[in-house]
C-alpha cells in the first residue's frame, strides 16, 4: 500500500466494499474522485467494471449529475446487473459543486425505480454518496 493510501481505504469501508467485490461504475467522466477510484479497485483487488460489462454485480458506483439526464432511467438501467443483496451507491456532487443534485431530486426517483434509499455519507472533498437497496419486501425470486 503507498503512502496516503491508508485514507482511502476507509472509503471503501464507508461504501461496505470488501475483498472480492464485483463493482460496477457507470456515468464516469473526467470530474469523478479518482481517490475514491483507486481505494476501491485496491480493496476489491480488480478494476471497475464498466457500464457495458454483462457480469451480476455486487455494487454499482453511479456518478450523477445534475445535467445528466432523468435518474429513475438511470437507476433502472442500474439495477439490470445487481445481485439480489446488491446495492447502488449515487455519488453526486456536493452542494455548492457544479452538477450538485438536490437530495430532494434522489428522494423522489428512488420509490420511482423500486429502491429504498438506506443512507448518505461523504465519498470525498467533492462528491456525496447515497445508499440505495432493493427493498426487502419485494425481494423478486430468479
């Protein structure tokens, strides 16, 4: 582990990203927390996957932004490879942040997208994120 590194981890700790944990990144572009990036592939000890992977996924990382489009789609669109106990992190920028998302406007497309939303914690200097889950009364058989 390099120097500086040791911070970051507990952001995978925050986001409940262990070893081994298939992770999925969808909406990345150049103004993401590349730290953030890094803590996660070196705990799950694999790179991210990317938005076109086919792989059932553990996590999905969603970075959103305000301009970004209608995040019930998005959300929708996420939840084609989670596993049954998955979970859906929306990182959003923080207020004050250019493409900053009112809470509000997460709060409204979750129930849209049949997610029940557990949490929000700090993901870094930039960015917030917000814990989704499929709700446990709904748990669909396969």
């Amino acid at each position: 582990m390099a120097a500086g590194d040791t911070g970051n981890a507990g952001v995978a700790d925050k986001l409940g990203i262990e070893e081994g944990t298939v992770v999925q990144e969808i909406g990345w572009d150049e103004d993401v927390d590349d730290d953030l990036r890094a803590a996660i592939e070196e705990r799950i000890g694999s790179d991210l996957l990317d938005e076109d992977a086919d792989d059932v996924v553990d996590v999905v990382l969603l970075w959103w932004r305000e301009d970004d489009g209608d995040l019930v789609d998005a959300l929708m669109d996420a939840i084609g490879p989670l596993a049954e106990n998955g979970v859906i992190w929306v990182l959003t920028p923080k207020t004050g942040r250019d493409g900053h998302v009112e809470p509000s406007d997460i709060a409204e497309a979750v129930p849209t997208a049949g997610l029940a939303q557990t949490s929000s914690i700090s993901v870094g200097p930039d960015w917030s994120g917000t814990r989704l889950v499929s709700p446990k009364s709904v748990k669909a058989k396969r």
